[in-house]
C-alpha cells in the first residue's frame, strides 16, 4: 500500500483538550498519532465544535492551533495551522 502523507506519524497516548481559540468550548480528548502536521484525536462528541480550534497536550503541556480536517464517529482529524 502506498503511503501518500507527507509527514510521518508517530503513533502515541496522550490526554488533552480541544478549545476554540476564545476558550469558550473545552472538550477532552485523547491523542492517537501525531506528525508536524496534524494529529488523529479521539473524542467522544464533536458535534458543535467549529473549525478552527486549540488542540493541548496535557502531560508536555504543548498547543497547537489547528482546523478540522476530517471527522468520524469517536474521532477526528486535524491539521495544524
């Protein structure tokens, strides 16, 4: 199988939260796999969530403003911006 991304993803288990940029929205999260472009993020409930959002990891205490590029029931994915 041909592997088209363009940034190799690492696989890991991380807590964190989804906010929007203004703090009014906070969800829980878990992170999957991540690379220097995006991440796969497993959450319970998306719906609501817009867009444009704050994805931080708790245990390296890290953000990254990223979009929504891709949601599936219990998950989804982000790019960062």
């Amino acid at each position: 199988m041909d592997n088209r991304r363009k940034a190799i993803r690492t696989e890991i288990e991380r807590q964190g939260t989804l906010s929007t940029p203004d703090g009014s929205i906070v969800r829980a999260c878990n992170l999957r796999n991540i690379s220097s472009r995006g991440a796969r993020v497993m959450i319970e409930d998306h719906a609501g969530l817009p867009d444009g959002l704050v994805l931080h990891v708790t245990q390296d205490n890290v953000s990254w403003p990223c979009r929504v590029v891709r949601r599936q029931a219990g998950e989804i994915g982000v790019q960062f911006t």
